[in-house]
C-alpha cells in the first residue's frame, strides 16, 4: 500500500511558493500606490482641478478608502496564510502517522524483497515530502510574524512619531538652552580676563615705575657715597694742613673743626635719610608682590569653583591642592576656602575627600575639636 500524498507534498511546495510571490507583489503593489496628481492646474486625465478645500477632502477621503482596501486586502491575505498553515499542520500530522503504520508494516515484513526496497523508497518519499512541508510551514510563519509586525507598527506609529517629535523638540530647547549658557560663561569669561589682563598691566606700570625710583634712588646712593669719599678725603688733607698751622692759630683751627664737624653731621644725617629712602621703595616692591600673589590667589580660587561646579573632579581637587599647597603659611585663609568649597560641593565622594584635606588643615592649625566634628558631620551625610 502506497501513501499518495508524495506527489501532494510536492505540488503544495510549489503552491507555497506561488503564494509567497502573489503576497510579495500585492505588498509591493500596495505600498507603492500613491494618488498621482500634477503640479499643475489639472489632475492627471486633463480635468481642471476643484477647489483646494474640496480637493485636499477628497484626498482624504481617496486615502482613507485606499487604507481600508489594504487592511481589508491584507486581513484576507493573513486568513489565507493562516488557513494554509494549518492545512500544513494537518499534513504534517498525517505524515506522522503514516511513518508509525510504515514503521509497523517494516516490523512485519521480511527483511529483504520487493516489500522492503517499495518501503524504503515510500520513506524516502515521506521525508522529501515532510521536508518540503516543514520548509512551507517556516516561511509561513515567518511571513504570518512579519505581518503582525507590520500592523502593530502601523497601530503604534503615530504614537512613536509623537513621543519622537516631542523628545526631539526638548532635546532642541535643551540644546539652545546650554548654548545659551555656554555664550553667557564665554562673556564673562572674557570680561574676567578683560579685568584681569588690565589689572596686570597696572601693576606692572607700578614695578616698572617703583623699580626706576629705585634705580634713582641708587645712584642718588652712589653719588652721594662717592661725594663723601671726596670729602673725607679733603677733610684729611684740611686736618693735615690744620696740624701744620695748629701751633700758630689755636682758636682759628678749633673754629674750622666745629665747622667740619657739624658738615660731617649733616652728611651722615643725609645718608641715613637716604638709607630709609631705599627701605619705603623695598617695602612698597614687598607690598606690589603681595598685591600680584593675591591676585593669583583669587584666580586659583575661581578656577577651582569654575572646576567644581563642572563636576571636573580631578582637575578641581589638583587646583585646590596647588591652592593649599600656595596657602601653607596661611592656614586660616585656607580653611575658609577649604569651608566655602566643601559649601558649594554637591557630589559626596567629592565632599569626603575635601573634608579630608579641610580637616588635615584644621589639625595643623591645632583645630583638632573642629576637624572632628565636621568629619563625623560628613560621615552621617554620607551614610
């Protein structure tokens, strides 16, 4: 007994396959049937176009029919697919039951003869056939999954494309927003630099003007020096001449001594003027260079709370450690900028790690009860 679906198996791979195609082609067809119209005046068979309200209602209501033909169009073809597969399903089921009778006459039959060699063949048969169906019953399912998709992409595209319009439109403000943003930084940025490249000019004048008078003041110094060289060494010869006369004009040489005294007197008077002269300019180039380290100072400090406010964690604890590093014989000042940072600090970690180094100051600084209380403040925030 021979199962005659073999050559059935066959003609429904090839049925299979014509229907894959019909399907490709009517999905194709469809996605590619726009309502052609012209750009000008009339529509594409030569009538004059209607009015722009009328026409634009019956593109829509020429739309909404199109749609619906296609689902209508596309319900009927998955009904189809689904019918089919389960026609597949059958067959395959039928299959399975016809390899268990073979398997039962292949126990009975003798084991060499025309019965074996007809069942064997009949096997390979029912293989080719299953084979082929299991191959048509994938694609059917790929194709059923396919469209599925489709239609629940259709039913949520206009979802997606609203929630994709709107996340686009506050990624846009956002985005105008921090360019906003980053233009006010940029000015003030730019005015800070403005302040302080003028601020640097002035104190440079001011070097440059201090170290003139200093200059001045120097060979004033010299000058003055050298003038009493001459006198000292004019008064010697004077006093030489003098001890020459001393015995011939007592009260007349007495005379001229007070006189080189008292020039004696002023000249050194005039140099300790002079002396405490150079010592006001020392003190103001002193005073000029404490003036150019604050300035420094200042700008560490806004550098380190530009870096902080950046999140930039490690650029901003490098900053503040060349900041403590500048301030180590002032160790009030850098604590409170030390208190004014750990103020300003959002992150924890960050916060942690400046209380380390606010209380390694503080204990230097033989603060030792503060340092404890604001290191047990930051454990409890931390936990």
């Amino acid at each position: 007994m021979r199962f005659p679906l073999a050559f059935n198996g066959q003609t429904a791979c090839r049925n299979v396959v014509m229907w894959l195609g019909l399907f490709t082609f009517a999905a194709q067809a469809t996605a590619q049937e726009p309502a052609e119209k012209s750009l000008s005046g009339t529509d594409v068979q030569g009538k004059e176009k209607p009015a722009a309200g009328t026409e634009q209602a019956r593109r829509k209501l020429a739309l909404l029919r199109e749609k619906e033909i296609r689902e209508d169009r596309q319900r009927e073809e998955e009904t189809a697919l689904k019918r089919r597969f389960e026609e597949v399903e059958a067959a395959i089921a039928k299959l399975a039951k016809r390899f268990e009778e073979l398997e039962a006459i292949k126990r009975e039959a003798p084991e060499e003869g025309k019965e074996q060699r007809a069942l064997a063949r009949e096997f390979e048969e029912l293989a080719t056939v299953k084979a082929h169906l299991v191959e048509e019953q994938k694609k059917l399912q790929v194709y059923l999954a396919r469209l599925e998709l489709q239609r629940r992409q259709r039913v949520d595209s206009l979802g997606v494309d609203n929630k994709i319009q709107r996340v686009r439109s506050e990624e846009q403000e956002e985005r105008e927003e921090i360019e906003s943003q980053e233009r006010r930084e940029q000015q003030e940025r730019r005015e800070i630099e403005m302040r302080e490249r003028e601020e640097r000019r002035e104190i440079e004048a001011r070097e440059m003007h201090e170290r003139d008078e200093h200059r001045e003041i120097e060979a004033r110094e010299i000058e003055a020096r050298e003038m009493h060289e001459r006198e000292m060494h004019e008064r010697e010869m004077h006093e030489r001449e003098m001890h020459d006369r001393e015995m011939h004009d007592r009260p007349e040489r007495f005379h001229r001594e007070q006189q080189m005294h008292a020039e004696s007197r002023e000249l050194e008077l005039e140099h300790q003027r002079l002396d405490l002269k150079r010592k006001a300019m020392e003190l103001k180039l002193i005073e000029l260079e404490l003036m150019r380290k604050k300035l420094e100072l200042k700008l560490l400090e806004k550098e380190v709370s530009n870096q902080f406010q950046s999140d930039s964690r490690k650029a901003g604890m490098a900053l503040l450690d060349r900041l403590l590093l500048y301030k180590k014989q002032q160790p009030d000042q850098a604590i409170e900028i030390l208190k004014r940072t750990l103020d300003q600090t959002k992150d924890p970690l960050l916060r942690i790690e400046i209380g380390q180094r606010l209380g390694y100051t503080l204990l230097t600084a033989d603060k030792g009860d503060e340092a404890a209380s604001i290191m047990l403040q930051l454990l409890r925030d931390h936990k």
